[in-house]
C-alpha cells in the first residue's frame, strides 16, 4: 500500500475544484445581473420622479415670474409717458 495521494486522486479533487469555482462564478454573475437591473429601474423611477418634481418648480417659477414681468413691463410704460 502506498503512502500518500496518488495522481489522478489529486487530478480528480482539482477538476471537483475547477467545477465548484466555476458553477460559483456563474451563479454570482447572474445575482450581480439581478441587483444591476434592480438598481437601474430604481434609478430610473427616482430620474421620472425628479422630472416630474422639476417640471412642476418651473411652471411654479414661470407663474411667479409672469407677474413680474407684466408689472416691469407696465412700469416702463408708466415711465415713458
């Protein structure tokens, strides 16, 4: 009987290895897809919203300034005659 571990012994734990790392590099990319996908409509949804919010404080800001405007515009007439 010899001492020790015999070749394809060695050849058979590496390529049991080779599989392993292997199979968890595959399943890590695929949950590294998911939270990508999962972060970019996050990412999105918060864009729209954001737009959203920003349309509105300038049509709030273009009401204020209308007003303004106007009110320049009739002083500068006042002020002409």
């Amino acid at each position: 009987m010899k001492q020790g571990i015999e070749k394809d012994e060695i050849l058979g734990m590496l390529t049991d290895m080779a599989h392993s790392l292997e199979e968890t590099d595959f399943n890590l990319h695929e949950s590294l897809m998911e939270i990508r996908e999962t972060m970019c409509l996050f990412h999105s949804s918060q864009l729209t919203e954001t737009g959203i919010f920003l349309d509105r404080m300038e049509g709030k800001l273009l009401q204020e300034i209308k007003p303004d405007l106007q009110e320049q515009s009739s002083l500068k007439l006042e002020l002409s005659f």
